[in-house]
C-alpha cells in the first residue's frame, strides 16, 4: 500500500503531491516495472482523501508514461525505459556518432532512436534449448578456434538462406562470419588496400566514415535522391568502390531504383577495380510491394561484397555479421588474414546454425516483420498531420520525418528549435542532419525508431511529440484528434 504524508495546507495540490510522490516512488526504483497500484478506491480510502484526486494523479502519470492501466485489472508500472523521465533503453543499439552511455543525457521517457529493436519476442526457450544440445554434444570441441571464416556448418546454413530468400549466388568458402559488420568493413578496406578510393551515400551510415577515416581515408560523399544513390556523380568521383544500402537506404528508407540499380552495375563492370559493398540490412523487414532481390543476385557477383548483420533481426548483443567475398578476392583475403581466428563464439555460431536449420530463424522473421509493421502504422497514424512529411514506408524499423513548422505550428521553426521542444518534452529523435553534409537548405527532418515500443506507447509518444512540436504556435491550440 502506497503510505504519504499529505500537507492539507493548500499551497500544493494533494493530486500534485501523490502524483510527485509516486513518480519519485518509480524513479528510485521502489515501486519496480510490472508492480500493480493500489485501486483508486482502495488507495482513496487509505489515505483519506477524495477518489477524484487519485484519479488525478494516475492521470498525469499515464500522461508521463510512468503507469499503464490495463482493461479490467488496474494500473501497472512500467518498464524501466519507458518510465524514465531520464533513461535509454536497453534493448537499443546506439547510432554511431553516439557518445557512450554513461556521457549521454538526458535520459528520455520515450526514445525514438533509430536503433531500437524488439528483444521481448525473442525465442528466449528455443534458443536456450538448442545452445544446450550445442554444449551437451559437442562438449570440448567448444573449446577449440574456430576456423578463421566460421564455423562450416554456419556457412552452409547462410548459403542455403541467402539464395532461397535474398537470391544471392554463394559457396560456403566465400562466407566470412565475423563480430559486427564494423569488423568486417575494416577486414575488407584493409584488403581493398589504402589506395583504393572509397564513395558513400550521402546521408548514410556514420560508422562507415568513422572507419575510414580512421584507415586514415577521406570518402567521397555522392547524394541520395528519391531514387537512391545518384549513380552519374558516382561516376564523376573517381571512385574504386562504393558502401550502398540498396533494398532500404540509411538513413532515407529509400529503395535504390530499377534504374538506379542497373546504372549501378553497370559502373561496377566498366572498370575490373571497381566493387560494390552491398550492406543489406533489414532487408527482411519490407511490409509492402514484392520482394526486392539484392544487388549480388543481380549482377556479376564477382563486383559485389555481400554484408548482412543479425542486430536487428535477431538481437544487437549476438554481435553477429558475415560478409560473402567474390571469388577474386577470397585468395587475397587467406592469405592476408587466415592466421586471424574467427571472432564469433564457436557455440553462438552453431546454436544459430541449429535455430536457421530447424526453420526457427524463418518463422521468427515473419512474426517479427507483421509485429514492426503494426508499430510503423500506429506511428505513423498519429504523426500523419498537415506539416509533416513521411518518408518511405515501405519497411524497415524507422520512419522518416520533414517537418514544415509553419504549416504544423503556425510559426517558423528551425531544426535545433524543434530537437529542443522534443527533448524538453523528454522524447529523442535522430536529426538526419548529422548523417546529410550536403550544403542544399532542407527542412527539419528527422528519424522516429518505432522498434522498440508496442503499438499503444507509440502513439502516446507521437501525440507527446506533436504537442512539443505545437508549442511553438502563438497560441497553444491542440487538435482534438490528435489528443
């Protein structure tokens, strides 16, 4: 029971006080996620004052996100980043440019990062239960290194999968398993060689220019439009090779053109150095129109590396990723790195190999796929208003954001005003301009990750970014559809 000292006086309200008090009772952690409150009856009578004022109380702290009342049973705390007022979830894997978690602040009742994927629907038992038949049957073999591309069966399992569901052309020895596609993108310049010319989207993938630079390498930014990557200022770069995202672009959710794509490969085949470096991640997750098959199965494989990671599809602390070399490079890289031992646990690389073999990883991906695509329309629904702009919702774990504050608010408003509005109402966006270094003036536009959050907290968290956004307006005139 929820025990207060209330102050009759007057000076502050009794629903502000219990409202205070059980906000800092949940901050502190001694109410913890799931507990059920005390009925607003029950707790009326407990501490003598009207129901009135309780359900004032609860009220503001569902506003908050700090409680849930479900149908018929009561209200519940809830989880630790949804409650927070200050506070990152940990089922996020952060961007790239950002700081480490202990420097970042403030901590966000909702945050939106790109990132953020579901880990609660994980196959936590079936997962469990094959890593034990993993460490029952192979026992001291677990102990050994595994081979320097991974493990064979792994590799087997991956090329089976690749060609039925992304119709890319691989053998199992041209698969590298490897601890993130960081990793990787850093085995491969190194086997590119410093020499090589590198070109990246623009906006696009942060760590890419981070790792580049840090080979002590400065890329070549070529734009993206609406069709993807302009392919002709490719061409005018001078560059050897390109890091494209294809089937959803990052950070635009565009999806590269037939056009485009022809254009594309066409480059790739006019000069024998050029390649293409295919990252095809979250390509599983494409809620409308066919599949898109990727580049590799278009082409000649042999201008082409393959990337994929399991940070979102299946969870970003498995740190899994491989690469699928073309046959011309696959010599150079045994001989640059075969003393390198394979930086995946030898029992992660089978248990994944048994969860693909036995159709677990298939039937995860679809629930998952029909799960995102519930949040993106939730979200979507709410922030579908005159002002903003979505972008491609053709998959993906984001939505795209541009936002015309003067049709939204009435007012002007530029990017940093409205990242301040947002984050002052405790909500985090992605500001694409930290991913966009063209000098073309462009509206605020932002990225809203709508894969960590159910379907019910993210429209409270795009009706709390709407009434941030319309606190610009002269005069606060909310829309009562919105709240």
């Amino acid at each position: 029971m929820i025990t207060i000292v209330l102050d009759n006086s007057g000076r502050i309200p009794l629903y502000q006080q219990l409202y205070e008090y059980i906000k800092e009772e949940i901050r502190s952690g001694r109410l913890t996620e799931g507990e059920k409150l005390p009925s607003s009856r029950v707790l009326a009578e407990h501490l003598k004052i009207s129901r009135g004022t309780v359900d004032q109380a609860f009220a503001q702290l569902t506003e908050e996100g700090y409680i849930r009342s479900r149908d018929r049973s009561g209200f519940y705390v809830l989880r630790a980043e949804r409650r927070f007022a200050g506070g990152v979830s940990p089922n996020l894997r952060h961007d790239g440019d950002d700081p480490p978690a202990e420097q970042r602040a403030p901590r966000y009742r909702y945050d939106l990062r790109s990132s953020g994927v579901d880990t609660e629907h994980f196959p936590f038992s079936v997962w469990s239960r094959l890593l034990r038949n993993v460490l029952t049957e192979k026992g001291g073999e677990l102990l050994k290194a595994s081979p320097p591309q991974g493990e064979l069966v792994l590799r087997e399992q991956l090329c089976r999968y690749l060609y039925q569901y992304r119709r890319v052309h691989a053998l199992p020895e041209q698969i590298v398993v490897g601890a993130g596609t960081e990793y990787l993108l850093g085995l491969l310049i190194q086997l590119l060689g410093t020499q090589t010319v590198f070109a990246v989207e623009d906006p696009g993938y942060p760590r890419l220019n981070q790792i580049l630079r840090n080979a002590g390498m400065q890329p070549r930014r070529i734009p993206v439009d609406g069709e993807g990557i302009r392919v002709d200022l490719l061409e005018a770069s001078g560059a050897d090779a390109v890091h494209v995202t294809p089937g959803h672009q990052f950070p635009t959710g565009v999806v590269l053109s037939a056009g485009r794509r022809e254009q594309l490969l066409s480059w790739a085949s006019a000069a024998d150095n050029r390649f293409i470096l295919e990252d095809d991640y979250v390509s599983e997750f494409r809620f409308s129109g066919r599949p898109v098959p990727a580049l590799q199965g278009m082409g000649d494989p042999e201008k082409i590396v393959y990337f994929y990671t399991f940070a979102q599809s299946l969870a970003p602390s498995l740190r899994m990723a491989y690469m699928v070399l073309p046959m011309r490079l696959l010599q150079r890289w045994r001989e640059r790195f075969s003393g390198y031992a394979c930086s995946v646990p030898v029992f992660e690389q089978l248990t994944l190999a048994r969860f693909m073999q036995e159709g677990y990883y298939e039937r995860h991906l679809n629930r998952m796929k029909n799960l995102y695509k519930s949040r993106q329309q939730a979200l979507a629904g709410v922030l579908q208003v005159p002002g903003i702009t979505l972008g491609a919702m053709e998959g993906g774990l984001a939505l795209m954001l541009s936002v015309d504050s003067l049709t939204l608010t009435g007012a002007p408003a530029d990017t940093a005003q409205l990242t301040q509005l947002a984050e002052e109402a405790g909500i985090h966006l992605t500001d694409l301009s930290r991913y966009d270094h063209s000098e073309e003036p462009k509206p605020p536009r932002y990225l809203a990750g709508y894969g960590a959050y159910d379907e019910e907290t993210l429209r409270e968290a795009g009706k709390a970014l709407l009434r941030a956004w319309r606190m610009n307006k002269p005069s606060i005139n909310e829309e009562k559809d919105v709240l």
